[in-house]
C-alpha cells in the first residue's frame, strides 16, 4: 500500500506498467551514429553547424557531411529540403542486419559513398526513420589540435608555471553525437519497440504523481560489460511531438566554456545552461539553430554497463538539473503558445498519451 507523501522508488518501480528491458531482443544495437537534417538553405545550417563545432567533410549536389575530430564516421547530413529531422543512422553488426532484413522482409540498402556502409531501414512507432547500418566509413585522422593548458589547481599544486592560460576563442571541439530526445505519442509502444527491436535498455524512468506510466525513459544501448552513455535516445510525453533536443559531446569544461562564449558572439539564440543535468549528470549547454531545433553541447556524462538496474524517479522542474539556471520557457514550450496549442487541439482527439488530466498533471511538474 502507498504511503502517504511521495512515493518512493520502490513503489514507483512497483506500480510501473512499462518494462524497462527485453530479454530476447532481435537485435542490439551499439550506438547513436548520425543525424539526418533538412533543410532549405542548406549553407545556413552548415555555417551553424560549424559555429557549433562540427567540421564539414564532404560535399555532393544533394547533401553536406560533417564530422567531429573522432575518426569514427561522419555524425550529421545536411539536405536540401523542407525543414525536418527524418532519420537518424544507429550502428550494429553486420550480422544485425541480416537478421532485420530477414525478420522485416527489408532490403539492405548501401549507403552513399561519403557515408560507407549498409544500412537497414526501419520506422519507429512515430514514423521517424532509424537506418540501422554497418560498415560506416572511418575518416582520416584530423592534425593534432593544440593542447589546453595545464590546470593550476589549489594549494601547492600548480602545474603550469612561467606559462599564461589563453585559449582562443573558436568553434567547440566536437567528438562524438551522443543522443538524441523526441517526444512520442505513446510511451508503451514506443519503449515496447526501442526494446524488443533494437534492445535498448531504459536507464532511468521518471513519472508524473499518481500515474503508472513513464512521462521520461532515458534509454541505452546494450553492450554487455561494456560502459555505454546514460541514453543514447530519450522519450518522452510532451506538447509538441517530435525532435526535442540532440547532443554532441565535447572533451572538457572549458571547450564547453568557449563554445559557450563563440556561440553567443555569432548571435546564435541560447536555449538553457549552463548547468548539470541529474538523469546522466551531463554538464550541459543547449542552443537554439536558425530554423528552430536544440542541440546541446555536453561533457561529463555518466556511462554504465548492462548490468546497472533501471532507476525510477518523479519529475519535476528540479528533477532535470542539480544546479545551474532553472529550467526556461523556451525548453518547456511554454514561450509557443499558439504552437503548442494547436498541437494539444489535435491530440486530445487521438489515441494517444496526451489528455487533459495528464496534461495538467504535467504542467504543475513542470512549474513545481
């Protein structure tokens, strides 16, 4: 029985209707590749992306490649056309994919040349692509960026001597594209797909008060013993459906610190930061590009294995940072209101996770 008060892990893990993992998944994926944008002035974008710390690597007539100074592969395209996010690439064996194709009855496509590769293509439960690849293409090393200066840390330990800390002032160094957060139609089907298709696993839940179903699934993929980040892909129940945030890890705190300073000096609208985040205790800074998404920059994320059980959480404006400025109007939507309006119009006559009741319930959340 509940008592009174909130209610505690145990309890929310008890009352929970949602697994937070598939036992026998058809396959595993092994991490976040790429980002596929669209866009109709694709040089805009570039130039954002660019400002943001990604490095363009190849152009064609229909798509520009940009990449981080990880020689992994490529992490976003950028194409021509109406402003969207349609697909994004998550890598996995070769063998994976055969086994997609064979489950699905799905052709294994190959990829363009700048990218390498074949890739599987399937559709989340809300339509948003995932191109399930392998073989993507390495990319040449970059030359060696110049080191920061040593840390002078407190008391006796200084490091650094005879030698001035100034760093210039340029584009973040991006390494990798971590994860990305859409808001779903219904949380059920989509943790019920992201777990027994490609055998995610859910690394915190967080729930509104009194309601048995996740508003948050922060999801990872499923390496075994090998660490992995917090979440890979997020969902979660929002006003607006669709692409709400995505991420690219930088190396330390003062590359997210200039970054922070080029960003604003290029005129680019800042969304929320700098601050710590408590699901994945990423340090984080999040930026809003010329046609409207967020991307965030972040370090200090934490990693886990398979082995790390599920934590379950309420939510709340405090639950999503430990310190830093509180959560803003251009996170929660609250500053599109005609936007978010009309989205909530078309959903209460739907089947899906938004009513008038949960909605109320997460908007006091959000506000408490």
């Amino acid at each position: 029985m509940r008592v009174a008060g909130n209610p505690t892990k145990q309890q929310l893990r008890e009352e929970c209707i949602v697994n937070d993992r598939w036992e026998a998944p058809l396959i595993k994926v092994q991490s976040l590749a790429y980002i596929v944008l669209q866009r109709p002035d694709v040089e805009q974008a570039a130039r954002f992306f660019s400002d943001f710390g990604l490095l363009i690597d190849e152009r064609t007539d229909s798509a520009v490649y940009l990449r981080g100074v990880s020689t992994a592969h490529q992490m976003m395209v950028i194409e021509k056309g109406a402003a969207d996010i349609p697909r994004i690439g998550m890598l996995a064996e070769e063998a994976d994919l055969e086994t997609l194709a064979a489950r699905f009855a799905l052709p294994i496509c190959q990829h363009s040349e700048a990218l390498g590769g074949r890739y599987v293509r399937l559709e989340d439960p809300d339509g948003l692509v995932i191109e399930v690849c392998s073989g993507l293409k390495s990319l040449s090393p970059l030359p060696a960026q110049p080191p920061l200066p040593q840390w002078n840390g407190a008391g006796d330990n200084k490091v650094r001597v005879n030698q001035m800390a100034r760093n210039p002032l340029r584009p973040a160094w991006v390494y990798k594209l971590g994860h990305t957060v859409r808001s779903v139609a219904s949380m059920q089907a989509s943790l019920n797909w992201y777990q027994q298709t490609l055998g995610m696993i859910v690394s915190d839940f967080q729930f509104l008060p009194g309601d048995p179903l996740p508003v948050v699934a922060f999801m990872r993929c499923d390496c075994g013993d090998k660490p992995v980040d917090h979440h890979t892909i997020a969902i979660g129940t929002a006003p607006l459906l669709g692409h709400m945030h995505s991420a690219f890890e930088l190396d330390n705190l003062e590359e997210l610190l200039i970054g922070n300073r080029w960003l604003a000096d290029q005129g680019y609208s800042h969304s929320w930061g700098i601050g710590r985040h408590v699901q994945g205790s990423q340090i984080f800074d999040y930026w809003r590009e010329p046609k409207g998404e967020v991307f965030e920059h972040y370090v200090d994320g934490d990693v886990f294995s398979a082995a790390e059980a599920t934590g379950y959480h309420l939510f709340n404006s405090e639950a999503q940072h430990q310190w830093g400025p509180e959560i803003t109007a251009d996170v929660t939507g609250q500053n599109r209101p005609l936007q978010t309006l009309r989205s909530i119009a078309r959903r209460l006559f739907t089947q899906d996770d938004i009513t008038v009741g949960r909605l109320k319930r997460l908007l006091k959340a959000v506000n408490s």
